[in-house]
C-alpha cells in the first residue's frame, strides 16, 4: 500500500510542484506517516514502510520519464 500510494502522490504533486517539490511532498507524507505510527500507541513504524514509499517515489519518477515528454496530470491518465 505504501508503495501504491506514494507512486499516486508523487504522479500528482509533480504536475503541480515539479520534480524536487513532488518529492519533497510525496517524502513528508511517508515520513510524517512513520512518525505519527511511532508515537501513536496503535502504530508501528517500520524502515520497510519507508522503503516501500521510496520505492513508490522512484517507480513514479521512472515512468513518468520514460512514457512522457510532458507530465501530465499522471493519476488522471492512470484512471481514463
């Protein structure tokens, strides 16, 4: 799921904030995640959480890459 997501967040917030600003937001949600499970009495942070949201960050940034020379609003091509 932590990969899905963040694959989703960074397709989205590239468009609107570039590159760096995509990966900054996608990397505050992961993080600002693992943290919120760390001192929540119900969560547990896991390092392969974290793994997984990076992972999602690279996957989305590859394929954006490689199948358009523009970047289009990638959830919405994803969807329809």
């Amino acid at each position: 799921m932590h990969f899905s997501v963040s694959f989703s967040a960074y397709g989205f917030s590239s468009h609107f904030l570039g590159d760096i600003g995509g990966l900054v937001f996608t990397s505050f949600i992961g993080i600002g995640k693992e943290v919120r499970d760390f001192f929540s009495p119900s969560g547990t942070a896991e390092i392969g959480d974290l793994l997984a949201d990076m992972a999602g960050i690279i996957a989305a940034r590859i394929y954006i890459k490689e199948q358009f020379t523009s970047k289009p609003l990638i959830i919405l091509y994803i969807l329809f």
